[in-house]
C-alpha cells in the first residue's frame, strides 16, 4: 500500500521552533484538516532532526534543475544521496552538482515536485488536502514564528 505525505518545513534549513510553538502549529493543522476535525484517523507527526534531513517527495519526483547551468540531473544521484544520508542525515548542504560541476547547496536545487531540508517537520499522513493554500501556508507560519513551506510525497 502507498502512502501520502503532506509535509511542512521552516523555510530555513537550520531552523527550528519550541515546544510551545510547535504544539500552536500542530493545533492549526488539525483545524485545516479536513477529517482530522471529525475524528478521522489522520496521523499527524511532529519530527526534532538533529541535524538537517532531507524531506523528500519520494515517487512525486519529477525533475531536478541545475540553478547554475539549467540542466536536469539525474535523479539517481538524487537517489543515492538519499540512501547515504537517510541515517546520519546532512552535516553540510554544499554539494558539486554532477551536471556541470559547480557548487552550489542541496537546497537550491529546482526540484520539481519540491523537495526541502529540515531540522523541523510536521507530517501530515494521507490527508484529503491536497495542498495548503498561500494563505494557510502564510497562517502557519505566523504561527511557527518563521515562514514554511509545503512538501508532498508519495511512498
Ligand atoms: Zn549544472
């Protein structure tokens, strides 16, 4: 069985809120939910990383864009990265990107679905949400005390 994942992030990388924070988020989520409110079972997580992780749109992943040279990468290389970091997750976002050899960091890559880093994520399980909406996204983050955004996967 496949699932969906809707996740939001701190826009920063490095970023990560307290408790009381994060619980005033995850409260808001549920509001936005729809089936949460209802007493749907809709698993919602809520993810300290200590260190950076990848938060990935698993089979989403369309295209990965070069900032510097426009090319595609491969998404295996995207794929192995994955696997050699799932555990012990990103001491650095400065990669040289195989296409044309520059550097550049992880999280500036054009990844189409998106795909983000976070040391902080809240995990939304097979919501009936496709996306949130600016505005909600824009609320979130009020509520955080930093600006999110949103990755979907499928796994
Ligand atoms: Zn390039």
């Amino acid at each position: 069985m496949s699932d969906d994942v809707l996740s939001i992030i701190p826009s920063d990388p490095q970023w990560q809120p307290d408790r009381g924070a994060a619980d005033r988020v995850v409260a808001l989520v549920e509001d936005l939910t729809p089936g949460a409110a209802g007493g749907v079972d809709v698993e919602i997580d809520v993810t300290w990383h200590d260190v950076v992780a990848a938060v990935d749109c698993g089979e989403n992943l369309e295209r990965i864009g070069c900032p510097l040279c426009q090319a595609s990468i491969d998404t295996e290389w995207w794929g192995d990265l994955l696997e050699a970091h799932c555990d012990d997750g990103f001491a650095t976002l400065a990669v040289e990107v195989p296409c044309c050899g520059g550097s550049t960091t992880l999280d500036l890559l054009d990844y189409d679905w998106p795909c983000g880093f976070a040391r902080f994520e809240i995990a939304i399980w097979n919501p009936e949400h496709l996306w949130f909406s600016e505005d909600e996204l824009a609320a979130l983050g009020d509520r955080l005390g930093h600006p999110v955004k949103q990755i979907r996967a499928h796994i």
